[in-house]
C-alpha cells in the first residue's frame, strides 16, 4: 500500500513537472492551472492502473500448486469506470498440493483454501468437499475425523453443480 501511495504521488510529480518542462519549452503560453489538473489526472491513472494490475500481479506470484477457483469484482458509485469494466477485488485459490482423501471416503476431498482481498491479509482455511453429493464444509473447531474417514459435526452447504470452490478441488488431486 505504501509503494502504490509513492507511485501515485511521484506520477503526479512527474506529471505536474512535464507540463512545467513543455511550458517552459513554450515560452510560458500554457494556462497555469494546467500543470495541478495535470498531476491529478496522471495521479488517478496510477490509481486505477494498481486497481486493475493488483488481481493480475497477486495471480502471477502465487506458488505452484495455488489455483485460482473463484473472483469477486466490485463496482463502485464513486469509480463510474468500474461500471464499464469491474476490477478483482478478491479471490480465493485452492492450494492442490494439499487436496487429501481418505482410502474409506474416496468422494470425500480436503484442502487449504486461501483468501486473498486488496487492502486485507491472506486469510487460510480447510475446506472439506463432498464430490458425490456436491457440498462442502469449511472446518472449524468441534468437527472430528473417525477412523473409517466419517466426519462428525461438520456444518454441510448445500451448493450448486457448478461452485466454484468445489469444482475445482473435486477437478484436481
């Protein structure tokens, strides 16, 4: 957050300097409010430039095995362009290198997903999928793993054949 508050300020220094620069170049015919609007302009362009690239920068540095299962754009009354294209504001990935199963409950598959959000920490949990009956659990205190690979006290969602999250870890592993 901080590198993107310097960018955004030195995009607007550089800016500001370059019409100062081109009106010097001029002989001082340019107006004088051109230089302030100037900044601005090159500094909300910087602003929607880190909103748009975040998704695409985030994506490009997740390890091997973390794959993108779900994306949640935004659009927002006070950014009118996010109205004509919406930018990621969060996602979550699926790491499948951890997808276990057990030899007992071969539909039944567990992984790590991951939560990523724009302004926030990545947030971990273990998510417990039933392939066959198309639901899934996020596991949490109080759920329990019997022998024969039963799970007790999971609280089950019901969710469509074409969840995301579910997709694709019963897709992978």
């Amino acid at each position: 957050m901080f590198v993107e508050l310097i960018a955004t300020i030195v995009a607007g220094a550089a800016a500001a300097g370059l019409v100062l620069l081109i009106n010097r170049a001029l002989g001082g015919k340019m107006p004088r409010w051109l230089a302030p609007v100037m900044a601005g302009v090159a500094m909300l362009a910087a602003t929607i430039s880190n909103e748009y690239g975040w998704f695409e920068r985030t994506k490009e540095t997740l390890p091997d095995g973390l794959v993108v299962a779900h994306t949640v754009e935004n659009k927002a009354f006070y950014r009118p362009w996010t109205y004509l294209v919406p930018y990621v504001e969060r996602f979550v990935a699926i790491d499948t290198f951890s997808i276990q199963t057990h030899t007992s409950q071969p539909g039944m598959k567990l992984a790590e997903a991951y939560f990523f959000g724009r302004w926030s920490t990545v947030n971990k949990l273990p998510v417990l999928t039933d392939c066959v009956d198309t639901r899934r659990a996020a596991l949490i205190d109080g759920v329990t793993f019997e022998i024969d690979g039963v799970v007790e006290g999971a609280e089950w969602i019901d969710v469509p054949d074409d969840d995301p999250l579910v997709s694709t870890i019963c897709g992978a592993g």
